[in-house]
C-alpha cells in the first residue's frame, strides 16, 4: 500500500516535472468549460451552496482523465443539472443560458477529445490548437445560429413547442442515423 | 549508467500491434471514445427533446451533432507514412549528430492531430528527443521533426524505433499507432593521442618504416664501408672515398615494416562509462587504446589486425593503409561485452598469430582466463604487451557489508596476478595514451633482439 502511494507521488513528480505547457492549457480549458457549464446549467440555489463543492470537483476530474468515461458523465450532469432546474425549480428557459450550456459542454467535450490524444509532456506546435479551437469555434457559431432561430420560432409559435420539437427531434434522429450507417462504411 | 547494463530506453513507443492471426487485418483508423460520446450525448438529447417536448435539448445536441457532421464529411483511407533520418556521414563521438522524424499524409484530408515519439540511444543527446511531438500535418503533404544533438559514446547509437499516431476528424478517428524500426547512427571513438617512437621487436617484410637490425635499402645510417662488388653507385660516400683515396660507400639499415595485432580481451566489461568526457569503462578505453593504436601504427604503414578474445571470436585480417584503418573503426563499432557461456571454447591462440607480430592485448585481467592465455602467448615467443584497462575505481556495486572487503581481497588478487605475469615475462601497463608503451616496446625489442634459443 505504502509502496503505491510512493510510486504514485512519484509519479505525480514527474509529470509535473515533464508537463508542458499548450497540453496543459488544453486540460484547464476542459476543466475551466466544465465548470462554467456545471455553474450556468445548474439551479442557482445548487450552485451558491456547498452542493458546488462537488459539482466542481466532478468538472474538473476530466481535466485530468480525459480519456475516461468522466467526460461523459460531467455531461450528463450538466444536461441533468439543466433538466432539474427548467422543470423542478421552474426556471425561464433563457436563451443566453441555452447558448451558454451548449457551447461550454461542446468547448469542454472537444477540449477533452483533443487533450485524449495529446500527450501531457508533448511539444505541441501552436497551429494544432489554433485549428481545433477554430473547428470547435466554427460548430458554436453554427449551433448559436440554429439556436437564436429556433428559439425565436418557438416563442412566434407560443404553445406549439411540442410539435416543433417533436419534428426538430425526428429530423435529428434520422440524421444521426444516416451518420452511424456513414460511420459503419467506414475504411 | 553502467555500460554492462543494456541501453535504458524510454518506454515511449508502444509495442507494434500484431496482425489478428486469422488473416484478417485491423482497420487503421477506429473511432475514440470523443466519438461514442458524440452519438450518445446527441441521441440522449434528442430523446429527451423529443419525450419531454423540449426544444432547448435538442439545440444542446446542436453543436455535437454539426461539429461531428462537419467533421466526418469526409473520412482517412490511408494510413501516415513514418520514416526516420539519421546521419549518415563520419561521427566522432562529441561530435553532432542530425536525425529526423518525418510524418507523410499520403490522405485528401489534414491530420489534425500527429503524435509522434522515438525511442533513442540514452548516448545520443538528441534535443527533446525523450518527448512526443504534436504536429499538424496537410494533406499529401509531409512534416518533419528535427532531432538534432550531440553523441557521447562510440557505438552503432539506434534513432528509432519511432511511433506515430494520428487524430482525424477533430479526434472522432485515430489511427492505430504506426511504428517503424530502428536506424543506427555511427559513432565513432575518440582516438585519443599516441605515439610510440621505440622500434618494432620485429620488422618482417620487405618496405617499410621501422629501420630494421639488418643492413639494405633504407634511409637510416647504419656506418660506412668500403666499396664492394653489387654496391650502387649512388650510396658512394665521396668525402670519404677522397679522404682515404678508396671508394667507400655509406650502408643503411633497411626499412621494414611490421605487422601488429590487437588483441581485445572482452570477456567482461567493468566500471561506469560517462560518454566522451567522462569515466571510461573497461570497454571504452580498450575501443579508444585500440582505434588509437592501429591510427598510430596504420599511419606509419605496418599492417594492424584485430582480433577479440572471447566467445565470438571475431578478427580482422592485417591490412595497411587509410581503407585499413576505417575498416578497424568500423570493427570496432561492434565490439561488446562477452555474453556466452562461460565455459564457451576460445578458438583464439598463439598459433593464431604470426611469429613476428607484436601483440598488444588490451584486457582488465579480471578473467583468469585472459592472464592464461597472456602467457601462452609469451611461452610460445610471440612479442606480447599487455594494456591494463581495468578503471582505477572500478568496484564491484555494493551488496552487503562484506562488499569492500571483498574488493579488497579482489584487488590483492589481481596484483598478484600481474605480478606473476611481470614474473613471466609479459609486460604489463597501464593505459595513459601517448607514449603508453614506449617503455615496454623499448624492453621488447631488447629482448627480441636478443638470440632465441628454444
């Protein structure tokens, strides 16, 4: 047991020793998204209580097992945290926090995706992550876009929100099928 | 680092995958877990949206599902092209070494993302040579990584084997690792100052440098004497012919040249080696003696061979000349530390070695096995030095507290050894470079020109 823990410190050393410092800041971001989406997404009662010690602690885990199933659970808490908040307590669906939810859980998840394969001690050239950050980028912008119309939409269509989701829902699902049938022709 | 252990490389490069035994290859790209998530998080999203009749949950899926349809537009075929460059010109070691790793995208889409690591020789220090390298690489296109450095001891230095794998599709796709073999650099060793200005035991054939005992061509003085029948016209002396109004003639020794074997005792390796500037194992200084010794002996145009004394048993045939002389570089690149079996048969002996040659047997004496056949070789008359190359603090790693006793014993040991081979007639020295053997050269051409009657 003692001998575990003396190889575990021992190897805490040395990545602190080795780490550099893009693979590092690519793990903050995840943590930094993770902690932002936990703090928007969840009920502002949650968040202002002791609950947040743990929220916080469940953001940053995948900053440091970012190859784990962490990064999908965080994200699960973070939708359950805005479930329970737009149904339990009630709250306004507000289109910023929609905006805000969406492009820090995307931001964190792609963060984690590319700090998955970047190793903590690399050399990293600078453009890798100006690309994955401009990709990351270009999908937000998107999503927004889509966001801020289909918002609007719905609050024209006040009260048919049922029916709006229920075709945007069928569309998307038939559109990720098509992508799964796309990835299983894969080379 | 001791130089008996086997290089520690770092574990950086993981082990190539084997191909499933079934015939049937694995994909080279494979989705992450980024992509699992991606599918799962967008559908969970999409169900809710849909269950719960909420459009804010599908919009949440919105940027999974446009980032991955963007990036799975189109997908990697081909697996990167890896190569490794390496120096190949002459490298002594201190010297600087050029290596490179370069990553060719052979596929329509960017890698966004190629690690690639080597592992490297703990003698070649290579900048950043021990981290990952992160690179961004076009398409049908090629990225290089430099690893340049300086190599710190002799020796066939392996860059390689290196890894690369690669992130597509904004790391939904990776490629299983692709991993190339290693490719050596040649160091070679420092040959450090020597000069031996005594004569040769024994000069053996026709031309040479070395002035022989025995009167003919050459260019060393040997007396004069009066003319007789054969002698050229132009050894005539004519201020001596004048002065005693007869023809004299000036006589000279005749230049020959020898032959010279180097004997490299590597039934054990001791000490620590630190590269160039640093503590010399037994192998360092018996490979820098022995390139400094032939490069001497070469230059002055006698014939060198080497030859090991262990199981192996490997030789090279005497030659002269500069080819010669990178040929023995090059043969002594190989030289390692004796692993056989103990009791493996030395093929080497005195009948091995010409009558004439002189032997300088570089050894650590730490193998009874070497002093017996130290003198074999000066029982059966062949011209014999020994070059103790045993580091002064070279010492067994410490086991127990009976270690440096043991040593001790060891060590009185050993001197008793040499000195019953100094007993034997077999000239024992260490090494120190220049002018290393000049004494005891001095002392076996005496004895060589003594008569030998046996």
């Amino acid at each position: 047991m003692a001998g575990k823990i003396t190889q575990r410190a021992n190897r805490a050393r040395t990545v602190i020793k080795r780490a550099t410092i893009l693979p590092l800041l690519v793990r903050a971001g995840v943590a930094v998204a993770f902690f932002g989406a936990m703090t928007v997404a969840w009920p502002v009662s949650v968040v202002v209580s002791c609950w947040m010690v743990l929220l916080a602690v469940a953001a940053i885990y995948p900053a440091f097992a970012p190859r784990g199933r962490g990064v999908t659970i965080v994200l699960i808490i973070a939708v359950g945290g805005w479930i329970l908040d737009t149904t339990w307590y009630d709250a306004r669906i507000a289109l910023w926090r929609v905006l805000a939810i969406a492009t820090l859980t995307y931001a964190g998840h792609t963060l984690a995706a590319l700090a998955a394969v970047l190793p903590y001690d690399a050399i990293v050239n600078a453009d890798v992550v100006l690309s994955w950050a401009g990709r990351a980028g270009l999908a937000v912008l998107g999503s927004a876009v889509l966001t801020v119309i289909v918002l609007g939409l719905t609050s024209d269509l006040a009260g048919g929100a049922f029916l709006v989701a229920t075709l945007v829902g069928l569309a998307a699902a038939v559109g990720l099928t098509l992508l799964l049938a796309r990835l299983l022709r894969r080379p | 680092m001791s130089a008996t252990d086997s290089p520690t490389l770092r574990a950086a490069v993981p082990p190539t995958e084997a191909v499933a035994d079934d015939g049937w290859a694995q994909p080279a790209w494979v989705p992450t877990r980024a992509l699992g998530r991606t599918v799962l998080i967008t559908g969970l999203l999409l169900v809710l949206g849909v269950a719960l009749g909420r459009v804010d949950l599908v919009l949440l899926a919105a940027p999974f599902a446009i980032g991955a349809a963007v990036a799975l537009r189109r997908m990697p075929r081909f697996a990167p092209e890896l190569s490794i460059e390496a120096d190949e010109e002459h490298i002594v070691e201190g010297g600087n070494v050029r290596a490179g790793l370069t990553v060719a995208n052979p596929d329509v889409i960017t890698y966004d993302l190629v690690v690639v690591r080597a592992r490297t020789s703990p003698w070649l220090e290579l900048e950043d040579a021990d981290r990952p390298h992160a690179i961004k690489v076009a398409p049908d296109g090629w990225t290089a990584v430099d690893l340049s450095g300086r190599a710190t001891r002799w020796g066939r230095q392996d860059v390689g084997p290196a890894a690369a794998r690669v992130a597509a599709c904004g790391g939904l796709l990776a490629c299983r690792p692709v991993v190339i073999p290693a490719q050596g650099v040649r160091v070679y060793p420092e040959t450090e100052p020597f000069a031996a200005t005594e004569a040769m035991p024994a000069a053996a054939g026709l031309v040479g440098n070395h002035r022989s005992r025995r009167p003919g061509e050459g260019g060393e003085l040997a007396g004069v004497r009066p003319f007789a029948p054969g002698d050229r016209l132009r050894r005539i002396d004519w201020r001596v012919s004048l002065r005693t109004r007869d023809l004299h003639v000036a006589s000279t020794l005749s230049d020959r040249d020898a032959e010279v074997l180097l004997l490299l005792d590597v039934l054990g390796e001791a000490g620590e080696s630190g590269g160039v500037k640093g503590k010399a194992s037994v192998l360092d200084t018996t490979v820098r003696a022995a390139a400094a010794i032939a490069e001497h002996y070469l230059q002055r145009g006698d014939r060198v061979s080497l030859a090991e004394y262990g199981s192996s048993a490997r030789r090279l045939r005497p030659a002269t000349g500069r080819r010669q002389y990178l040929t023995v570089l090059e043969w002594l690149l190989d030289v390692r530390a004796d692993t056989g079996e103990p009791n493996s048969e030395h093929v080497f002996g005195a009948h091995n070695v010409s009558s004439d040659a002189l032997v300088v047997v570089l050894t650590p004496l730490v193998d009874p096995r070497a002093a017996d056949m130290l003198a074999g070789l000066v029982q059966s008359g062949r011209y014999t030095v020994a070059v103790d190359t045993l580091p002064h603090d070279a010492a067994p790693p410490p086991s127990g507290p009976w270690t440096s006793l043991a040593t001790q014993l060891w060590r009185m040991e050993r001197e008793n050894v040499l000195g019953r081979l100094r007993e034997h007639g077999v000239p024992v020295v260490d090494w120190a470079g220049a002018g290393s053997l000049d004494l005891v050269l001095r002392d076996v051409a005496r004895l060589a020109s003594a008569p030998r009657g046996r």
